[in-house]
C-alpha cells in the first residue's frame, strides 16, 4: 500500500471530505472532521501539547490525571528560568500524586506518563 492509495480522493461511496486548497497537501484537521478523538479500544491517550505559560499548565495536568501520556514541548517558555523552574516542580509533583514518570527529551521536551507508566531513560541501541 503506497502513499497514493492512503491520500487518494475518497470514492463515491464514501462521504464528501472537504476540499483541500491546494492538491500538494492535505489539511488533516480538516480531514478528520467529525471523527472520534478517543477509540473507544485504547486505554489510554498521547497528546503532544505545547506550553507558552504557566497557566496552561492545568489543562495538561487535567490530561495526566485522567491517564493520558503527554509529550510537552516547553521550548516557548524555556528562556524564562523561573516559570520553566515552576512548572517542571508541578509536573514532578503531580507524577509522584499519581505514581507517574516525566522525563526530558532533548533540550524542550518533557515525557509526562499517567499511573503505571514508568518511562526507560536508556537509549536503544543495535542488539539491545
């Protein structure tokens, strides 16, 4: 299966999906439009989330605690050291509330796992 076939035009017998602007890519917000967000199949979520302040921070936590996974990309707020301090204490402490993990990931992002995910910090190499 090509990408062609994954990005061709739907069939008749498929509803209407909304036309794109242009042909060289694929709005898939618009794509998705309609569909469930969570499968019913999946116990747990992974959203990738982006925090420009410190006030976003709740919505997040709110995610974590419902048992979630969250990738968080802090790179906007990483020049400021006292609201990066701030925030990564909150996160640590809402994992140890919830006996969770967080880890960093490269130099803006931070792993913020839900109850019963414990993240592996070592790197995969060739043979395990």
């Amino acid at each position: 299966m090509g990408l062609k076939s994954l990005f061709a035009k739907p069939q008749a017998t498929e509803p209407a999906k909304p036309a794109t602007p242009s042909a060289d890519y694929i709005d898939l917000e618009a794509y998705t439009a309609g569909s469930e967000l969570f499968d019913q199949t999946a116990s747990m979520m992974v959203r990738v989330a982006e925090i420009n302040k410190y006030d976003d921070l709740r919505e997040m936590a709110n995610y974590v605690y419902q048992g979630n996974l969250l990738l968080l990309d802090f790179s906007s707020i990483a020049q400021d050291e006292i609201v990066l301090r701030r925030v990564t204490s909150d996160l640590k402490k809402l994992v140890a509330d919830i006996n969770g993990d967080i880890a960093g990931l490269g130099k803006t992002m931070m792993i913020v796992a839900p109850t019963g995910v414990k993240i592996d910090r070592r790197k995969m190499r060739n043979g395990f």
